[in-house]
C-alpha cells in the first residue's frame, strides 16, 4: 500500500505538503505541481505592515470553514480516536466547502499517513468541482492543537492551512495554522 505521512523520510511530491511515495503515476494525469514549495505562496499572503513594526509577525486573513464542513471534520476526527483522524479540504480562496476524509493507515495515535490512491482521486474530483486543496487536516488525540515537530518539517504547502483538532481537553479544541519555511503563523477559522 503506498502513503503520504507526516512522519518518516520526506519524498518528492506533487502534492505539496503532502508526501506521496509513487509521484511518477499522478504526474500522469497532470497533477505534477509547476513551482517549488518553497516559492508559493498564493493570494493569502501577510498583511498589514505595522505588524512588522511591532515585531508581532504578519497578520493573515481569516480562513473560512461551511458548518456542515466543520462537523464533517471533527466527527471523522472523533471517529477515529484513539488514533489521529486525517483528510483534506477543498474549496476556493481562503474557504473550504467540501472535506475529504481519509483513512490513517498507520493507525497510529501520534503520527498518520494517507492512501496514495485516496489522495489522489481526492485531488481529481477536486479539478472535476473547480476546486483546490485550502487545507489539511489532523488531530492529535492527547496533545494540544499546536503543530509537532514533525507537522511543522513536513508542512511544505504555504498556501494550505494546517488544523489541527485537539481531544485532549473535555472539549475538541480546532486551531488553524499556516506553516511557511518552518515558522508557524496563526489563522483565524470562521465557521459559516
């Protein structure tokens, strides 16, 4: 079975941010990714420029989640338990209105890995729809909703947003990030 993971030797992907171990086989279908990761980083960028002059760290827009997305999301999440519960989101710009939930074939409760051939037709139907990837997302079933070291070495997307849903409260805890070259930028989620 082949896999993308959060955890392990970091492969060539077309997907980036998302390591995929067959990439030869989606270049076929012309999902290959044009521009270096490090080089993206789309229309969501910093904004505000007294936030550098306050040295608080650039300040981003507000990412937007359908309600019916949202609860798909933690409900895949919680269904997973023990183990980390993994998928995508879809949409347009800086919204996601579709969630593509995905197996964690690691069944692991502090790493988690997806399906070459789930991603891939995740990515296909998202073309079919008009959509891209907006966001990846997993829990952490004990730990809070901050991104491990591992989520942050391999967070090589900048335009997707990482959430991240904590269970180790009474509570869920959702929390959105935006990873850039390592450093871990906060984004307000919005459900709608």
């Amino acid at each position: 079975m082949k896999s993308m993971n959060c955890t392990g030797v970091q492969k060539a992907s077309i997907f980036p941010g998302i390591k995929i171990s067959n990439p030869a086989g989606l270049k076929e279908i012309g999902l290959e990714s044009p521009v270096p990761p490090n080089q993206r980083m789309g229309k969501r960028k910093a904004a505000g420029a007294g936030a550098a002059k306050n040295n608080l760290g650039p300040k981003l827009s507000p990412f937007y989640i359908k309600e019916s997305v949202w609860n798909q999301m933690l409900q895949h999440c919680r269904s997973e338990l023990p183990f980390e519960g993994c998928g995508l989101l879809s949409g347009t710009e800086g919204y996601a209105s579709n969630s593509w939930r995905m197996k964690n074939i690691e069944a692991s409760p502090i790493s988690f890995a997806m399906d070459d051939e789930e991603v891939k037709a995740a990515f296909l139907e998202m073309e079919q729809r008009n959509e891209k990837l907006t966001a990846i997302f997993h829990s952490h079933p004990t730990s809070r909703a901050y991104p491990s070291s591992q989520d942050i070495k391999h967070a090589n997307y900048p335009e997707a947003i990482y959430i991240i849903v904590s269970f180790s409260g009474k509570v869920p805890m959702v929390k959105g990030y935006q990873i850039i070259n390592g450093r871990t930028l906060p984004v307000r989620l919005i459900r709608h």
